[in-house]
C-alpha cells in the first residue's frame, strides 16, 4: 500500500515533459501484515453469529436441528454478495435470471448519467465496459438500432 501511494505521488509530481525511467518498488511485507488480523475478524464475526443463532435456538426449545445451525449464515452471506453487486433494493437485482445483452461498440461510452437516461437500474445494467444487459427485448432492439449503430 505504501509502496504504491509513493509512486503515484512521484507520477502527480513529475513534469509532463519530464523523460527518464521510472521503476516501481514492490514491499512484500505489506502483504503479509493483514492475513493474521482479517482471520482473526472472521472468526470472531462468525463466532458471533453462531452464538447468537444458537441463542435463538436455546429460546425456540431446540426448534433447528444441531446440524442446521452452521449452515444459517449462507443466506446472510448471498445477500451480502447480491447487494454489494445489485444494491439493496431487490428491484434491481433482475439481471441475475433474465436480461438481454448488447455488446457495445469499441467507441461508445456509457456513463451513470447515460445510464439513468436509458431508464436505471430498473431497466439496465452494466456488467462491464462492454456489456449492457437490457431487461427488455425491444428496450436493447431500440438502444441497438438508435444508439450504437
């Protein structure tokens, strides 16, 4: 992390008409550093959950069998997943089962305001750079015929 905040700050700092070479320094014990300290906070999270699922059961009367009670926390973690990538309203997480995909043009840009204007996440999303995935059919046929000709 420090070795890459250093070279961007000799690049921001540097005359454009500046030549020369410039080599880029790689610390591997910045790697190393936070393996031990994540585990330890995943541990801890997921031991926190467990205690309390298994609270829940203890008040339940034994309702969820033992076996089950490691296996709750999967559907907490696919909506985790679904909504750092979709977003929290479930509206928009239609691109998961259905959609039409366009493949752009390599000169044609979208940004978030083009986006909003093709009708949001309500009815299109972009999977990368190159990919649109439109919830309608005549919604990609009218992008296709007036947008990326």
């Amino acid at each position: 992390m420090r070795a890459e905040l250093i070279t961007c700050m000799l690049w921001f700092f540097i005359r454009p008409g500046r030549k020369g070479k410039y080599y880029y320094h790689y610390d591997h014990d910045d790697d190393e550093l936070g393996f031990g300290a994540t585990i330890a906070i995943l541990v801890t999270i997921l031991a926190v959950y467990t205690g309390v699922v298994h609270l829940l059961d203890y008040l339940t009367f034994d309702a969820v069998p033992w076996w089950v009670e490691p296996f709750t926390i999967i559907p907490v973690l696919l909506y985790i997943i679904l909504v750092s990538e979709y977003g929290f309203n479930p509206l928009y997480w239609w691109p998961i089962c259905w959609g039409t995909r366009v493949t752009l043009k390599d000169d044609t840009e979208i940004d978030d305001r083009e986006l909003k204007l093709l009708g949001g996440p309500l009815q299109v999303y972009q999977e990368d750079w190159e990919t649109l995935k439109f919830r309608r059919k005549r919604d990609a046929f009218a992008f296709m015929v007036f947008r990326n000709l």
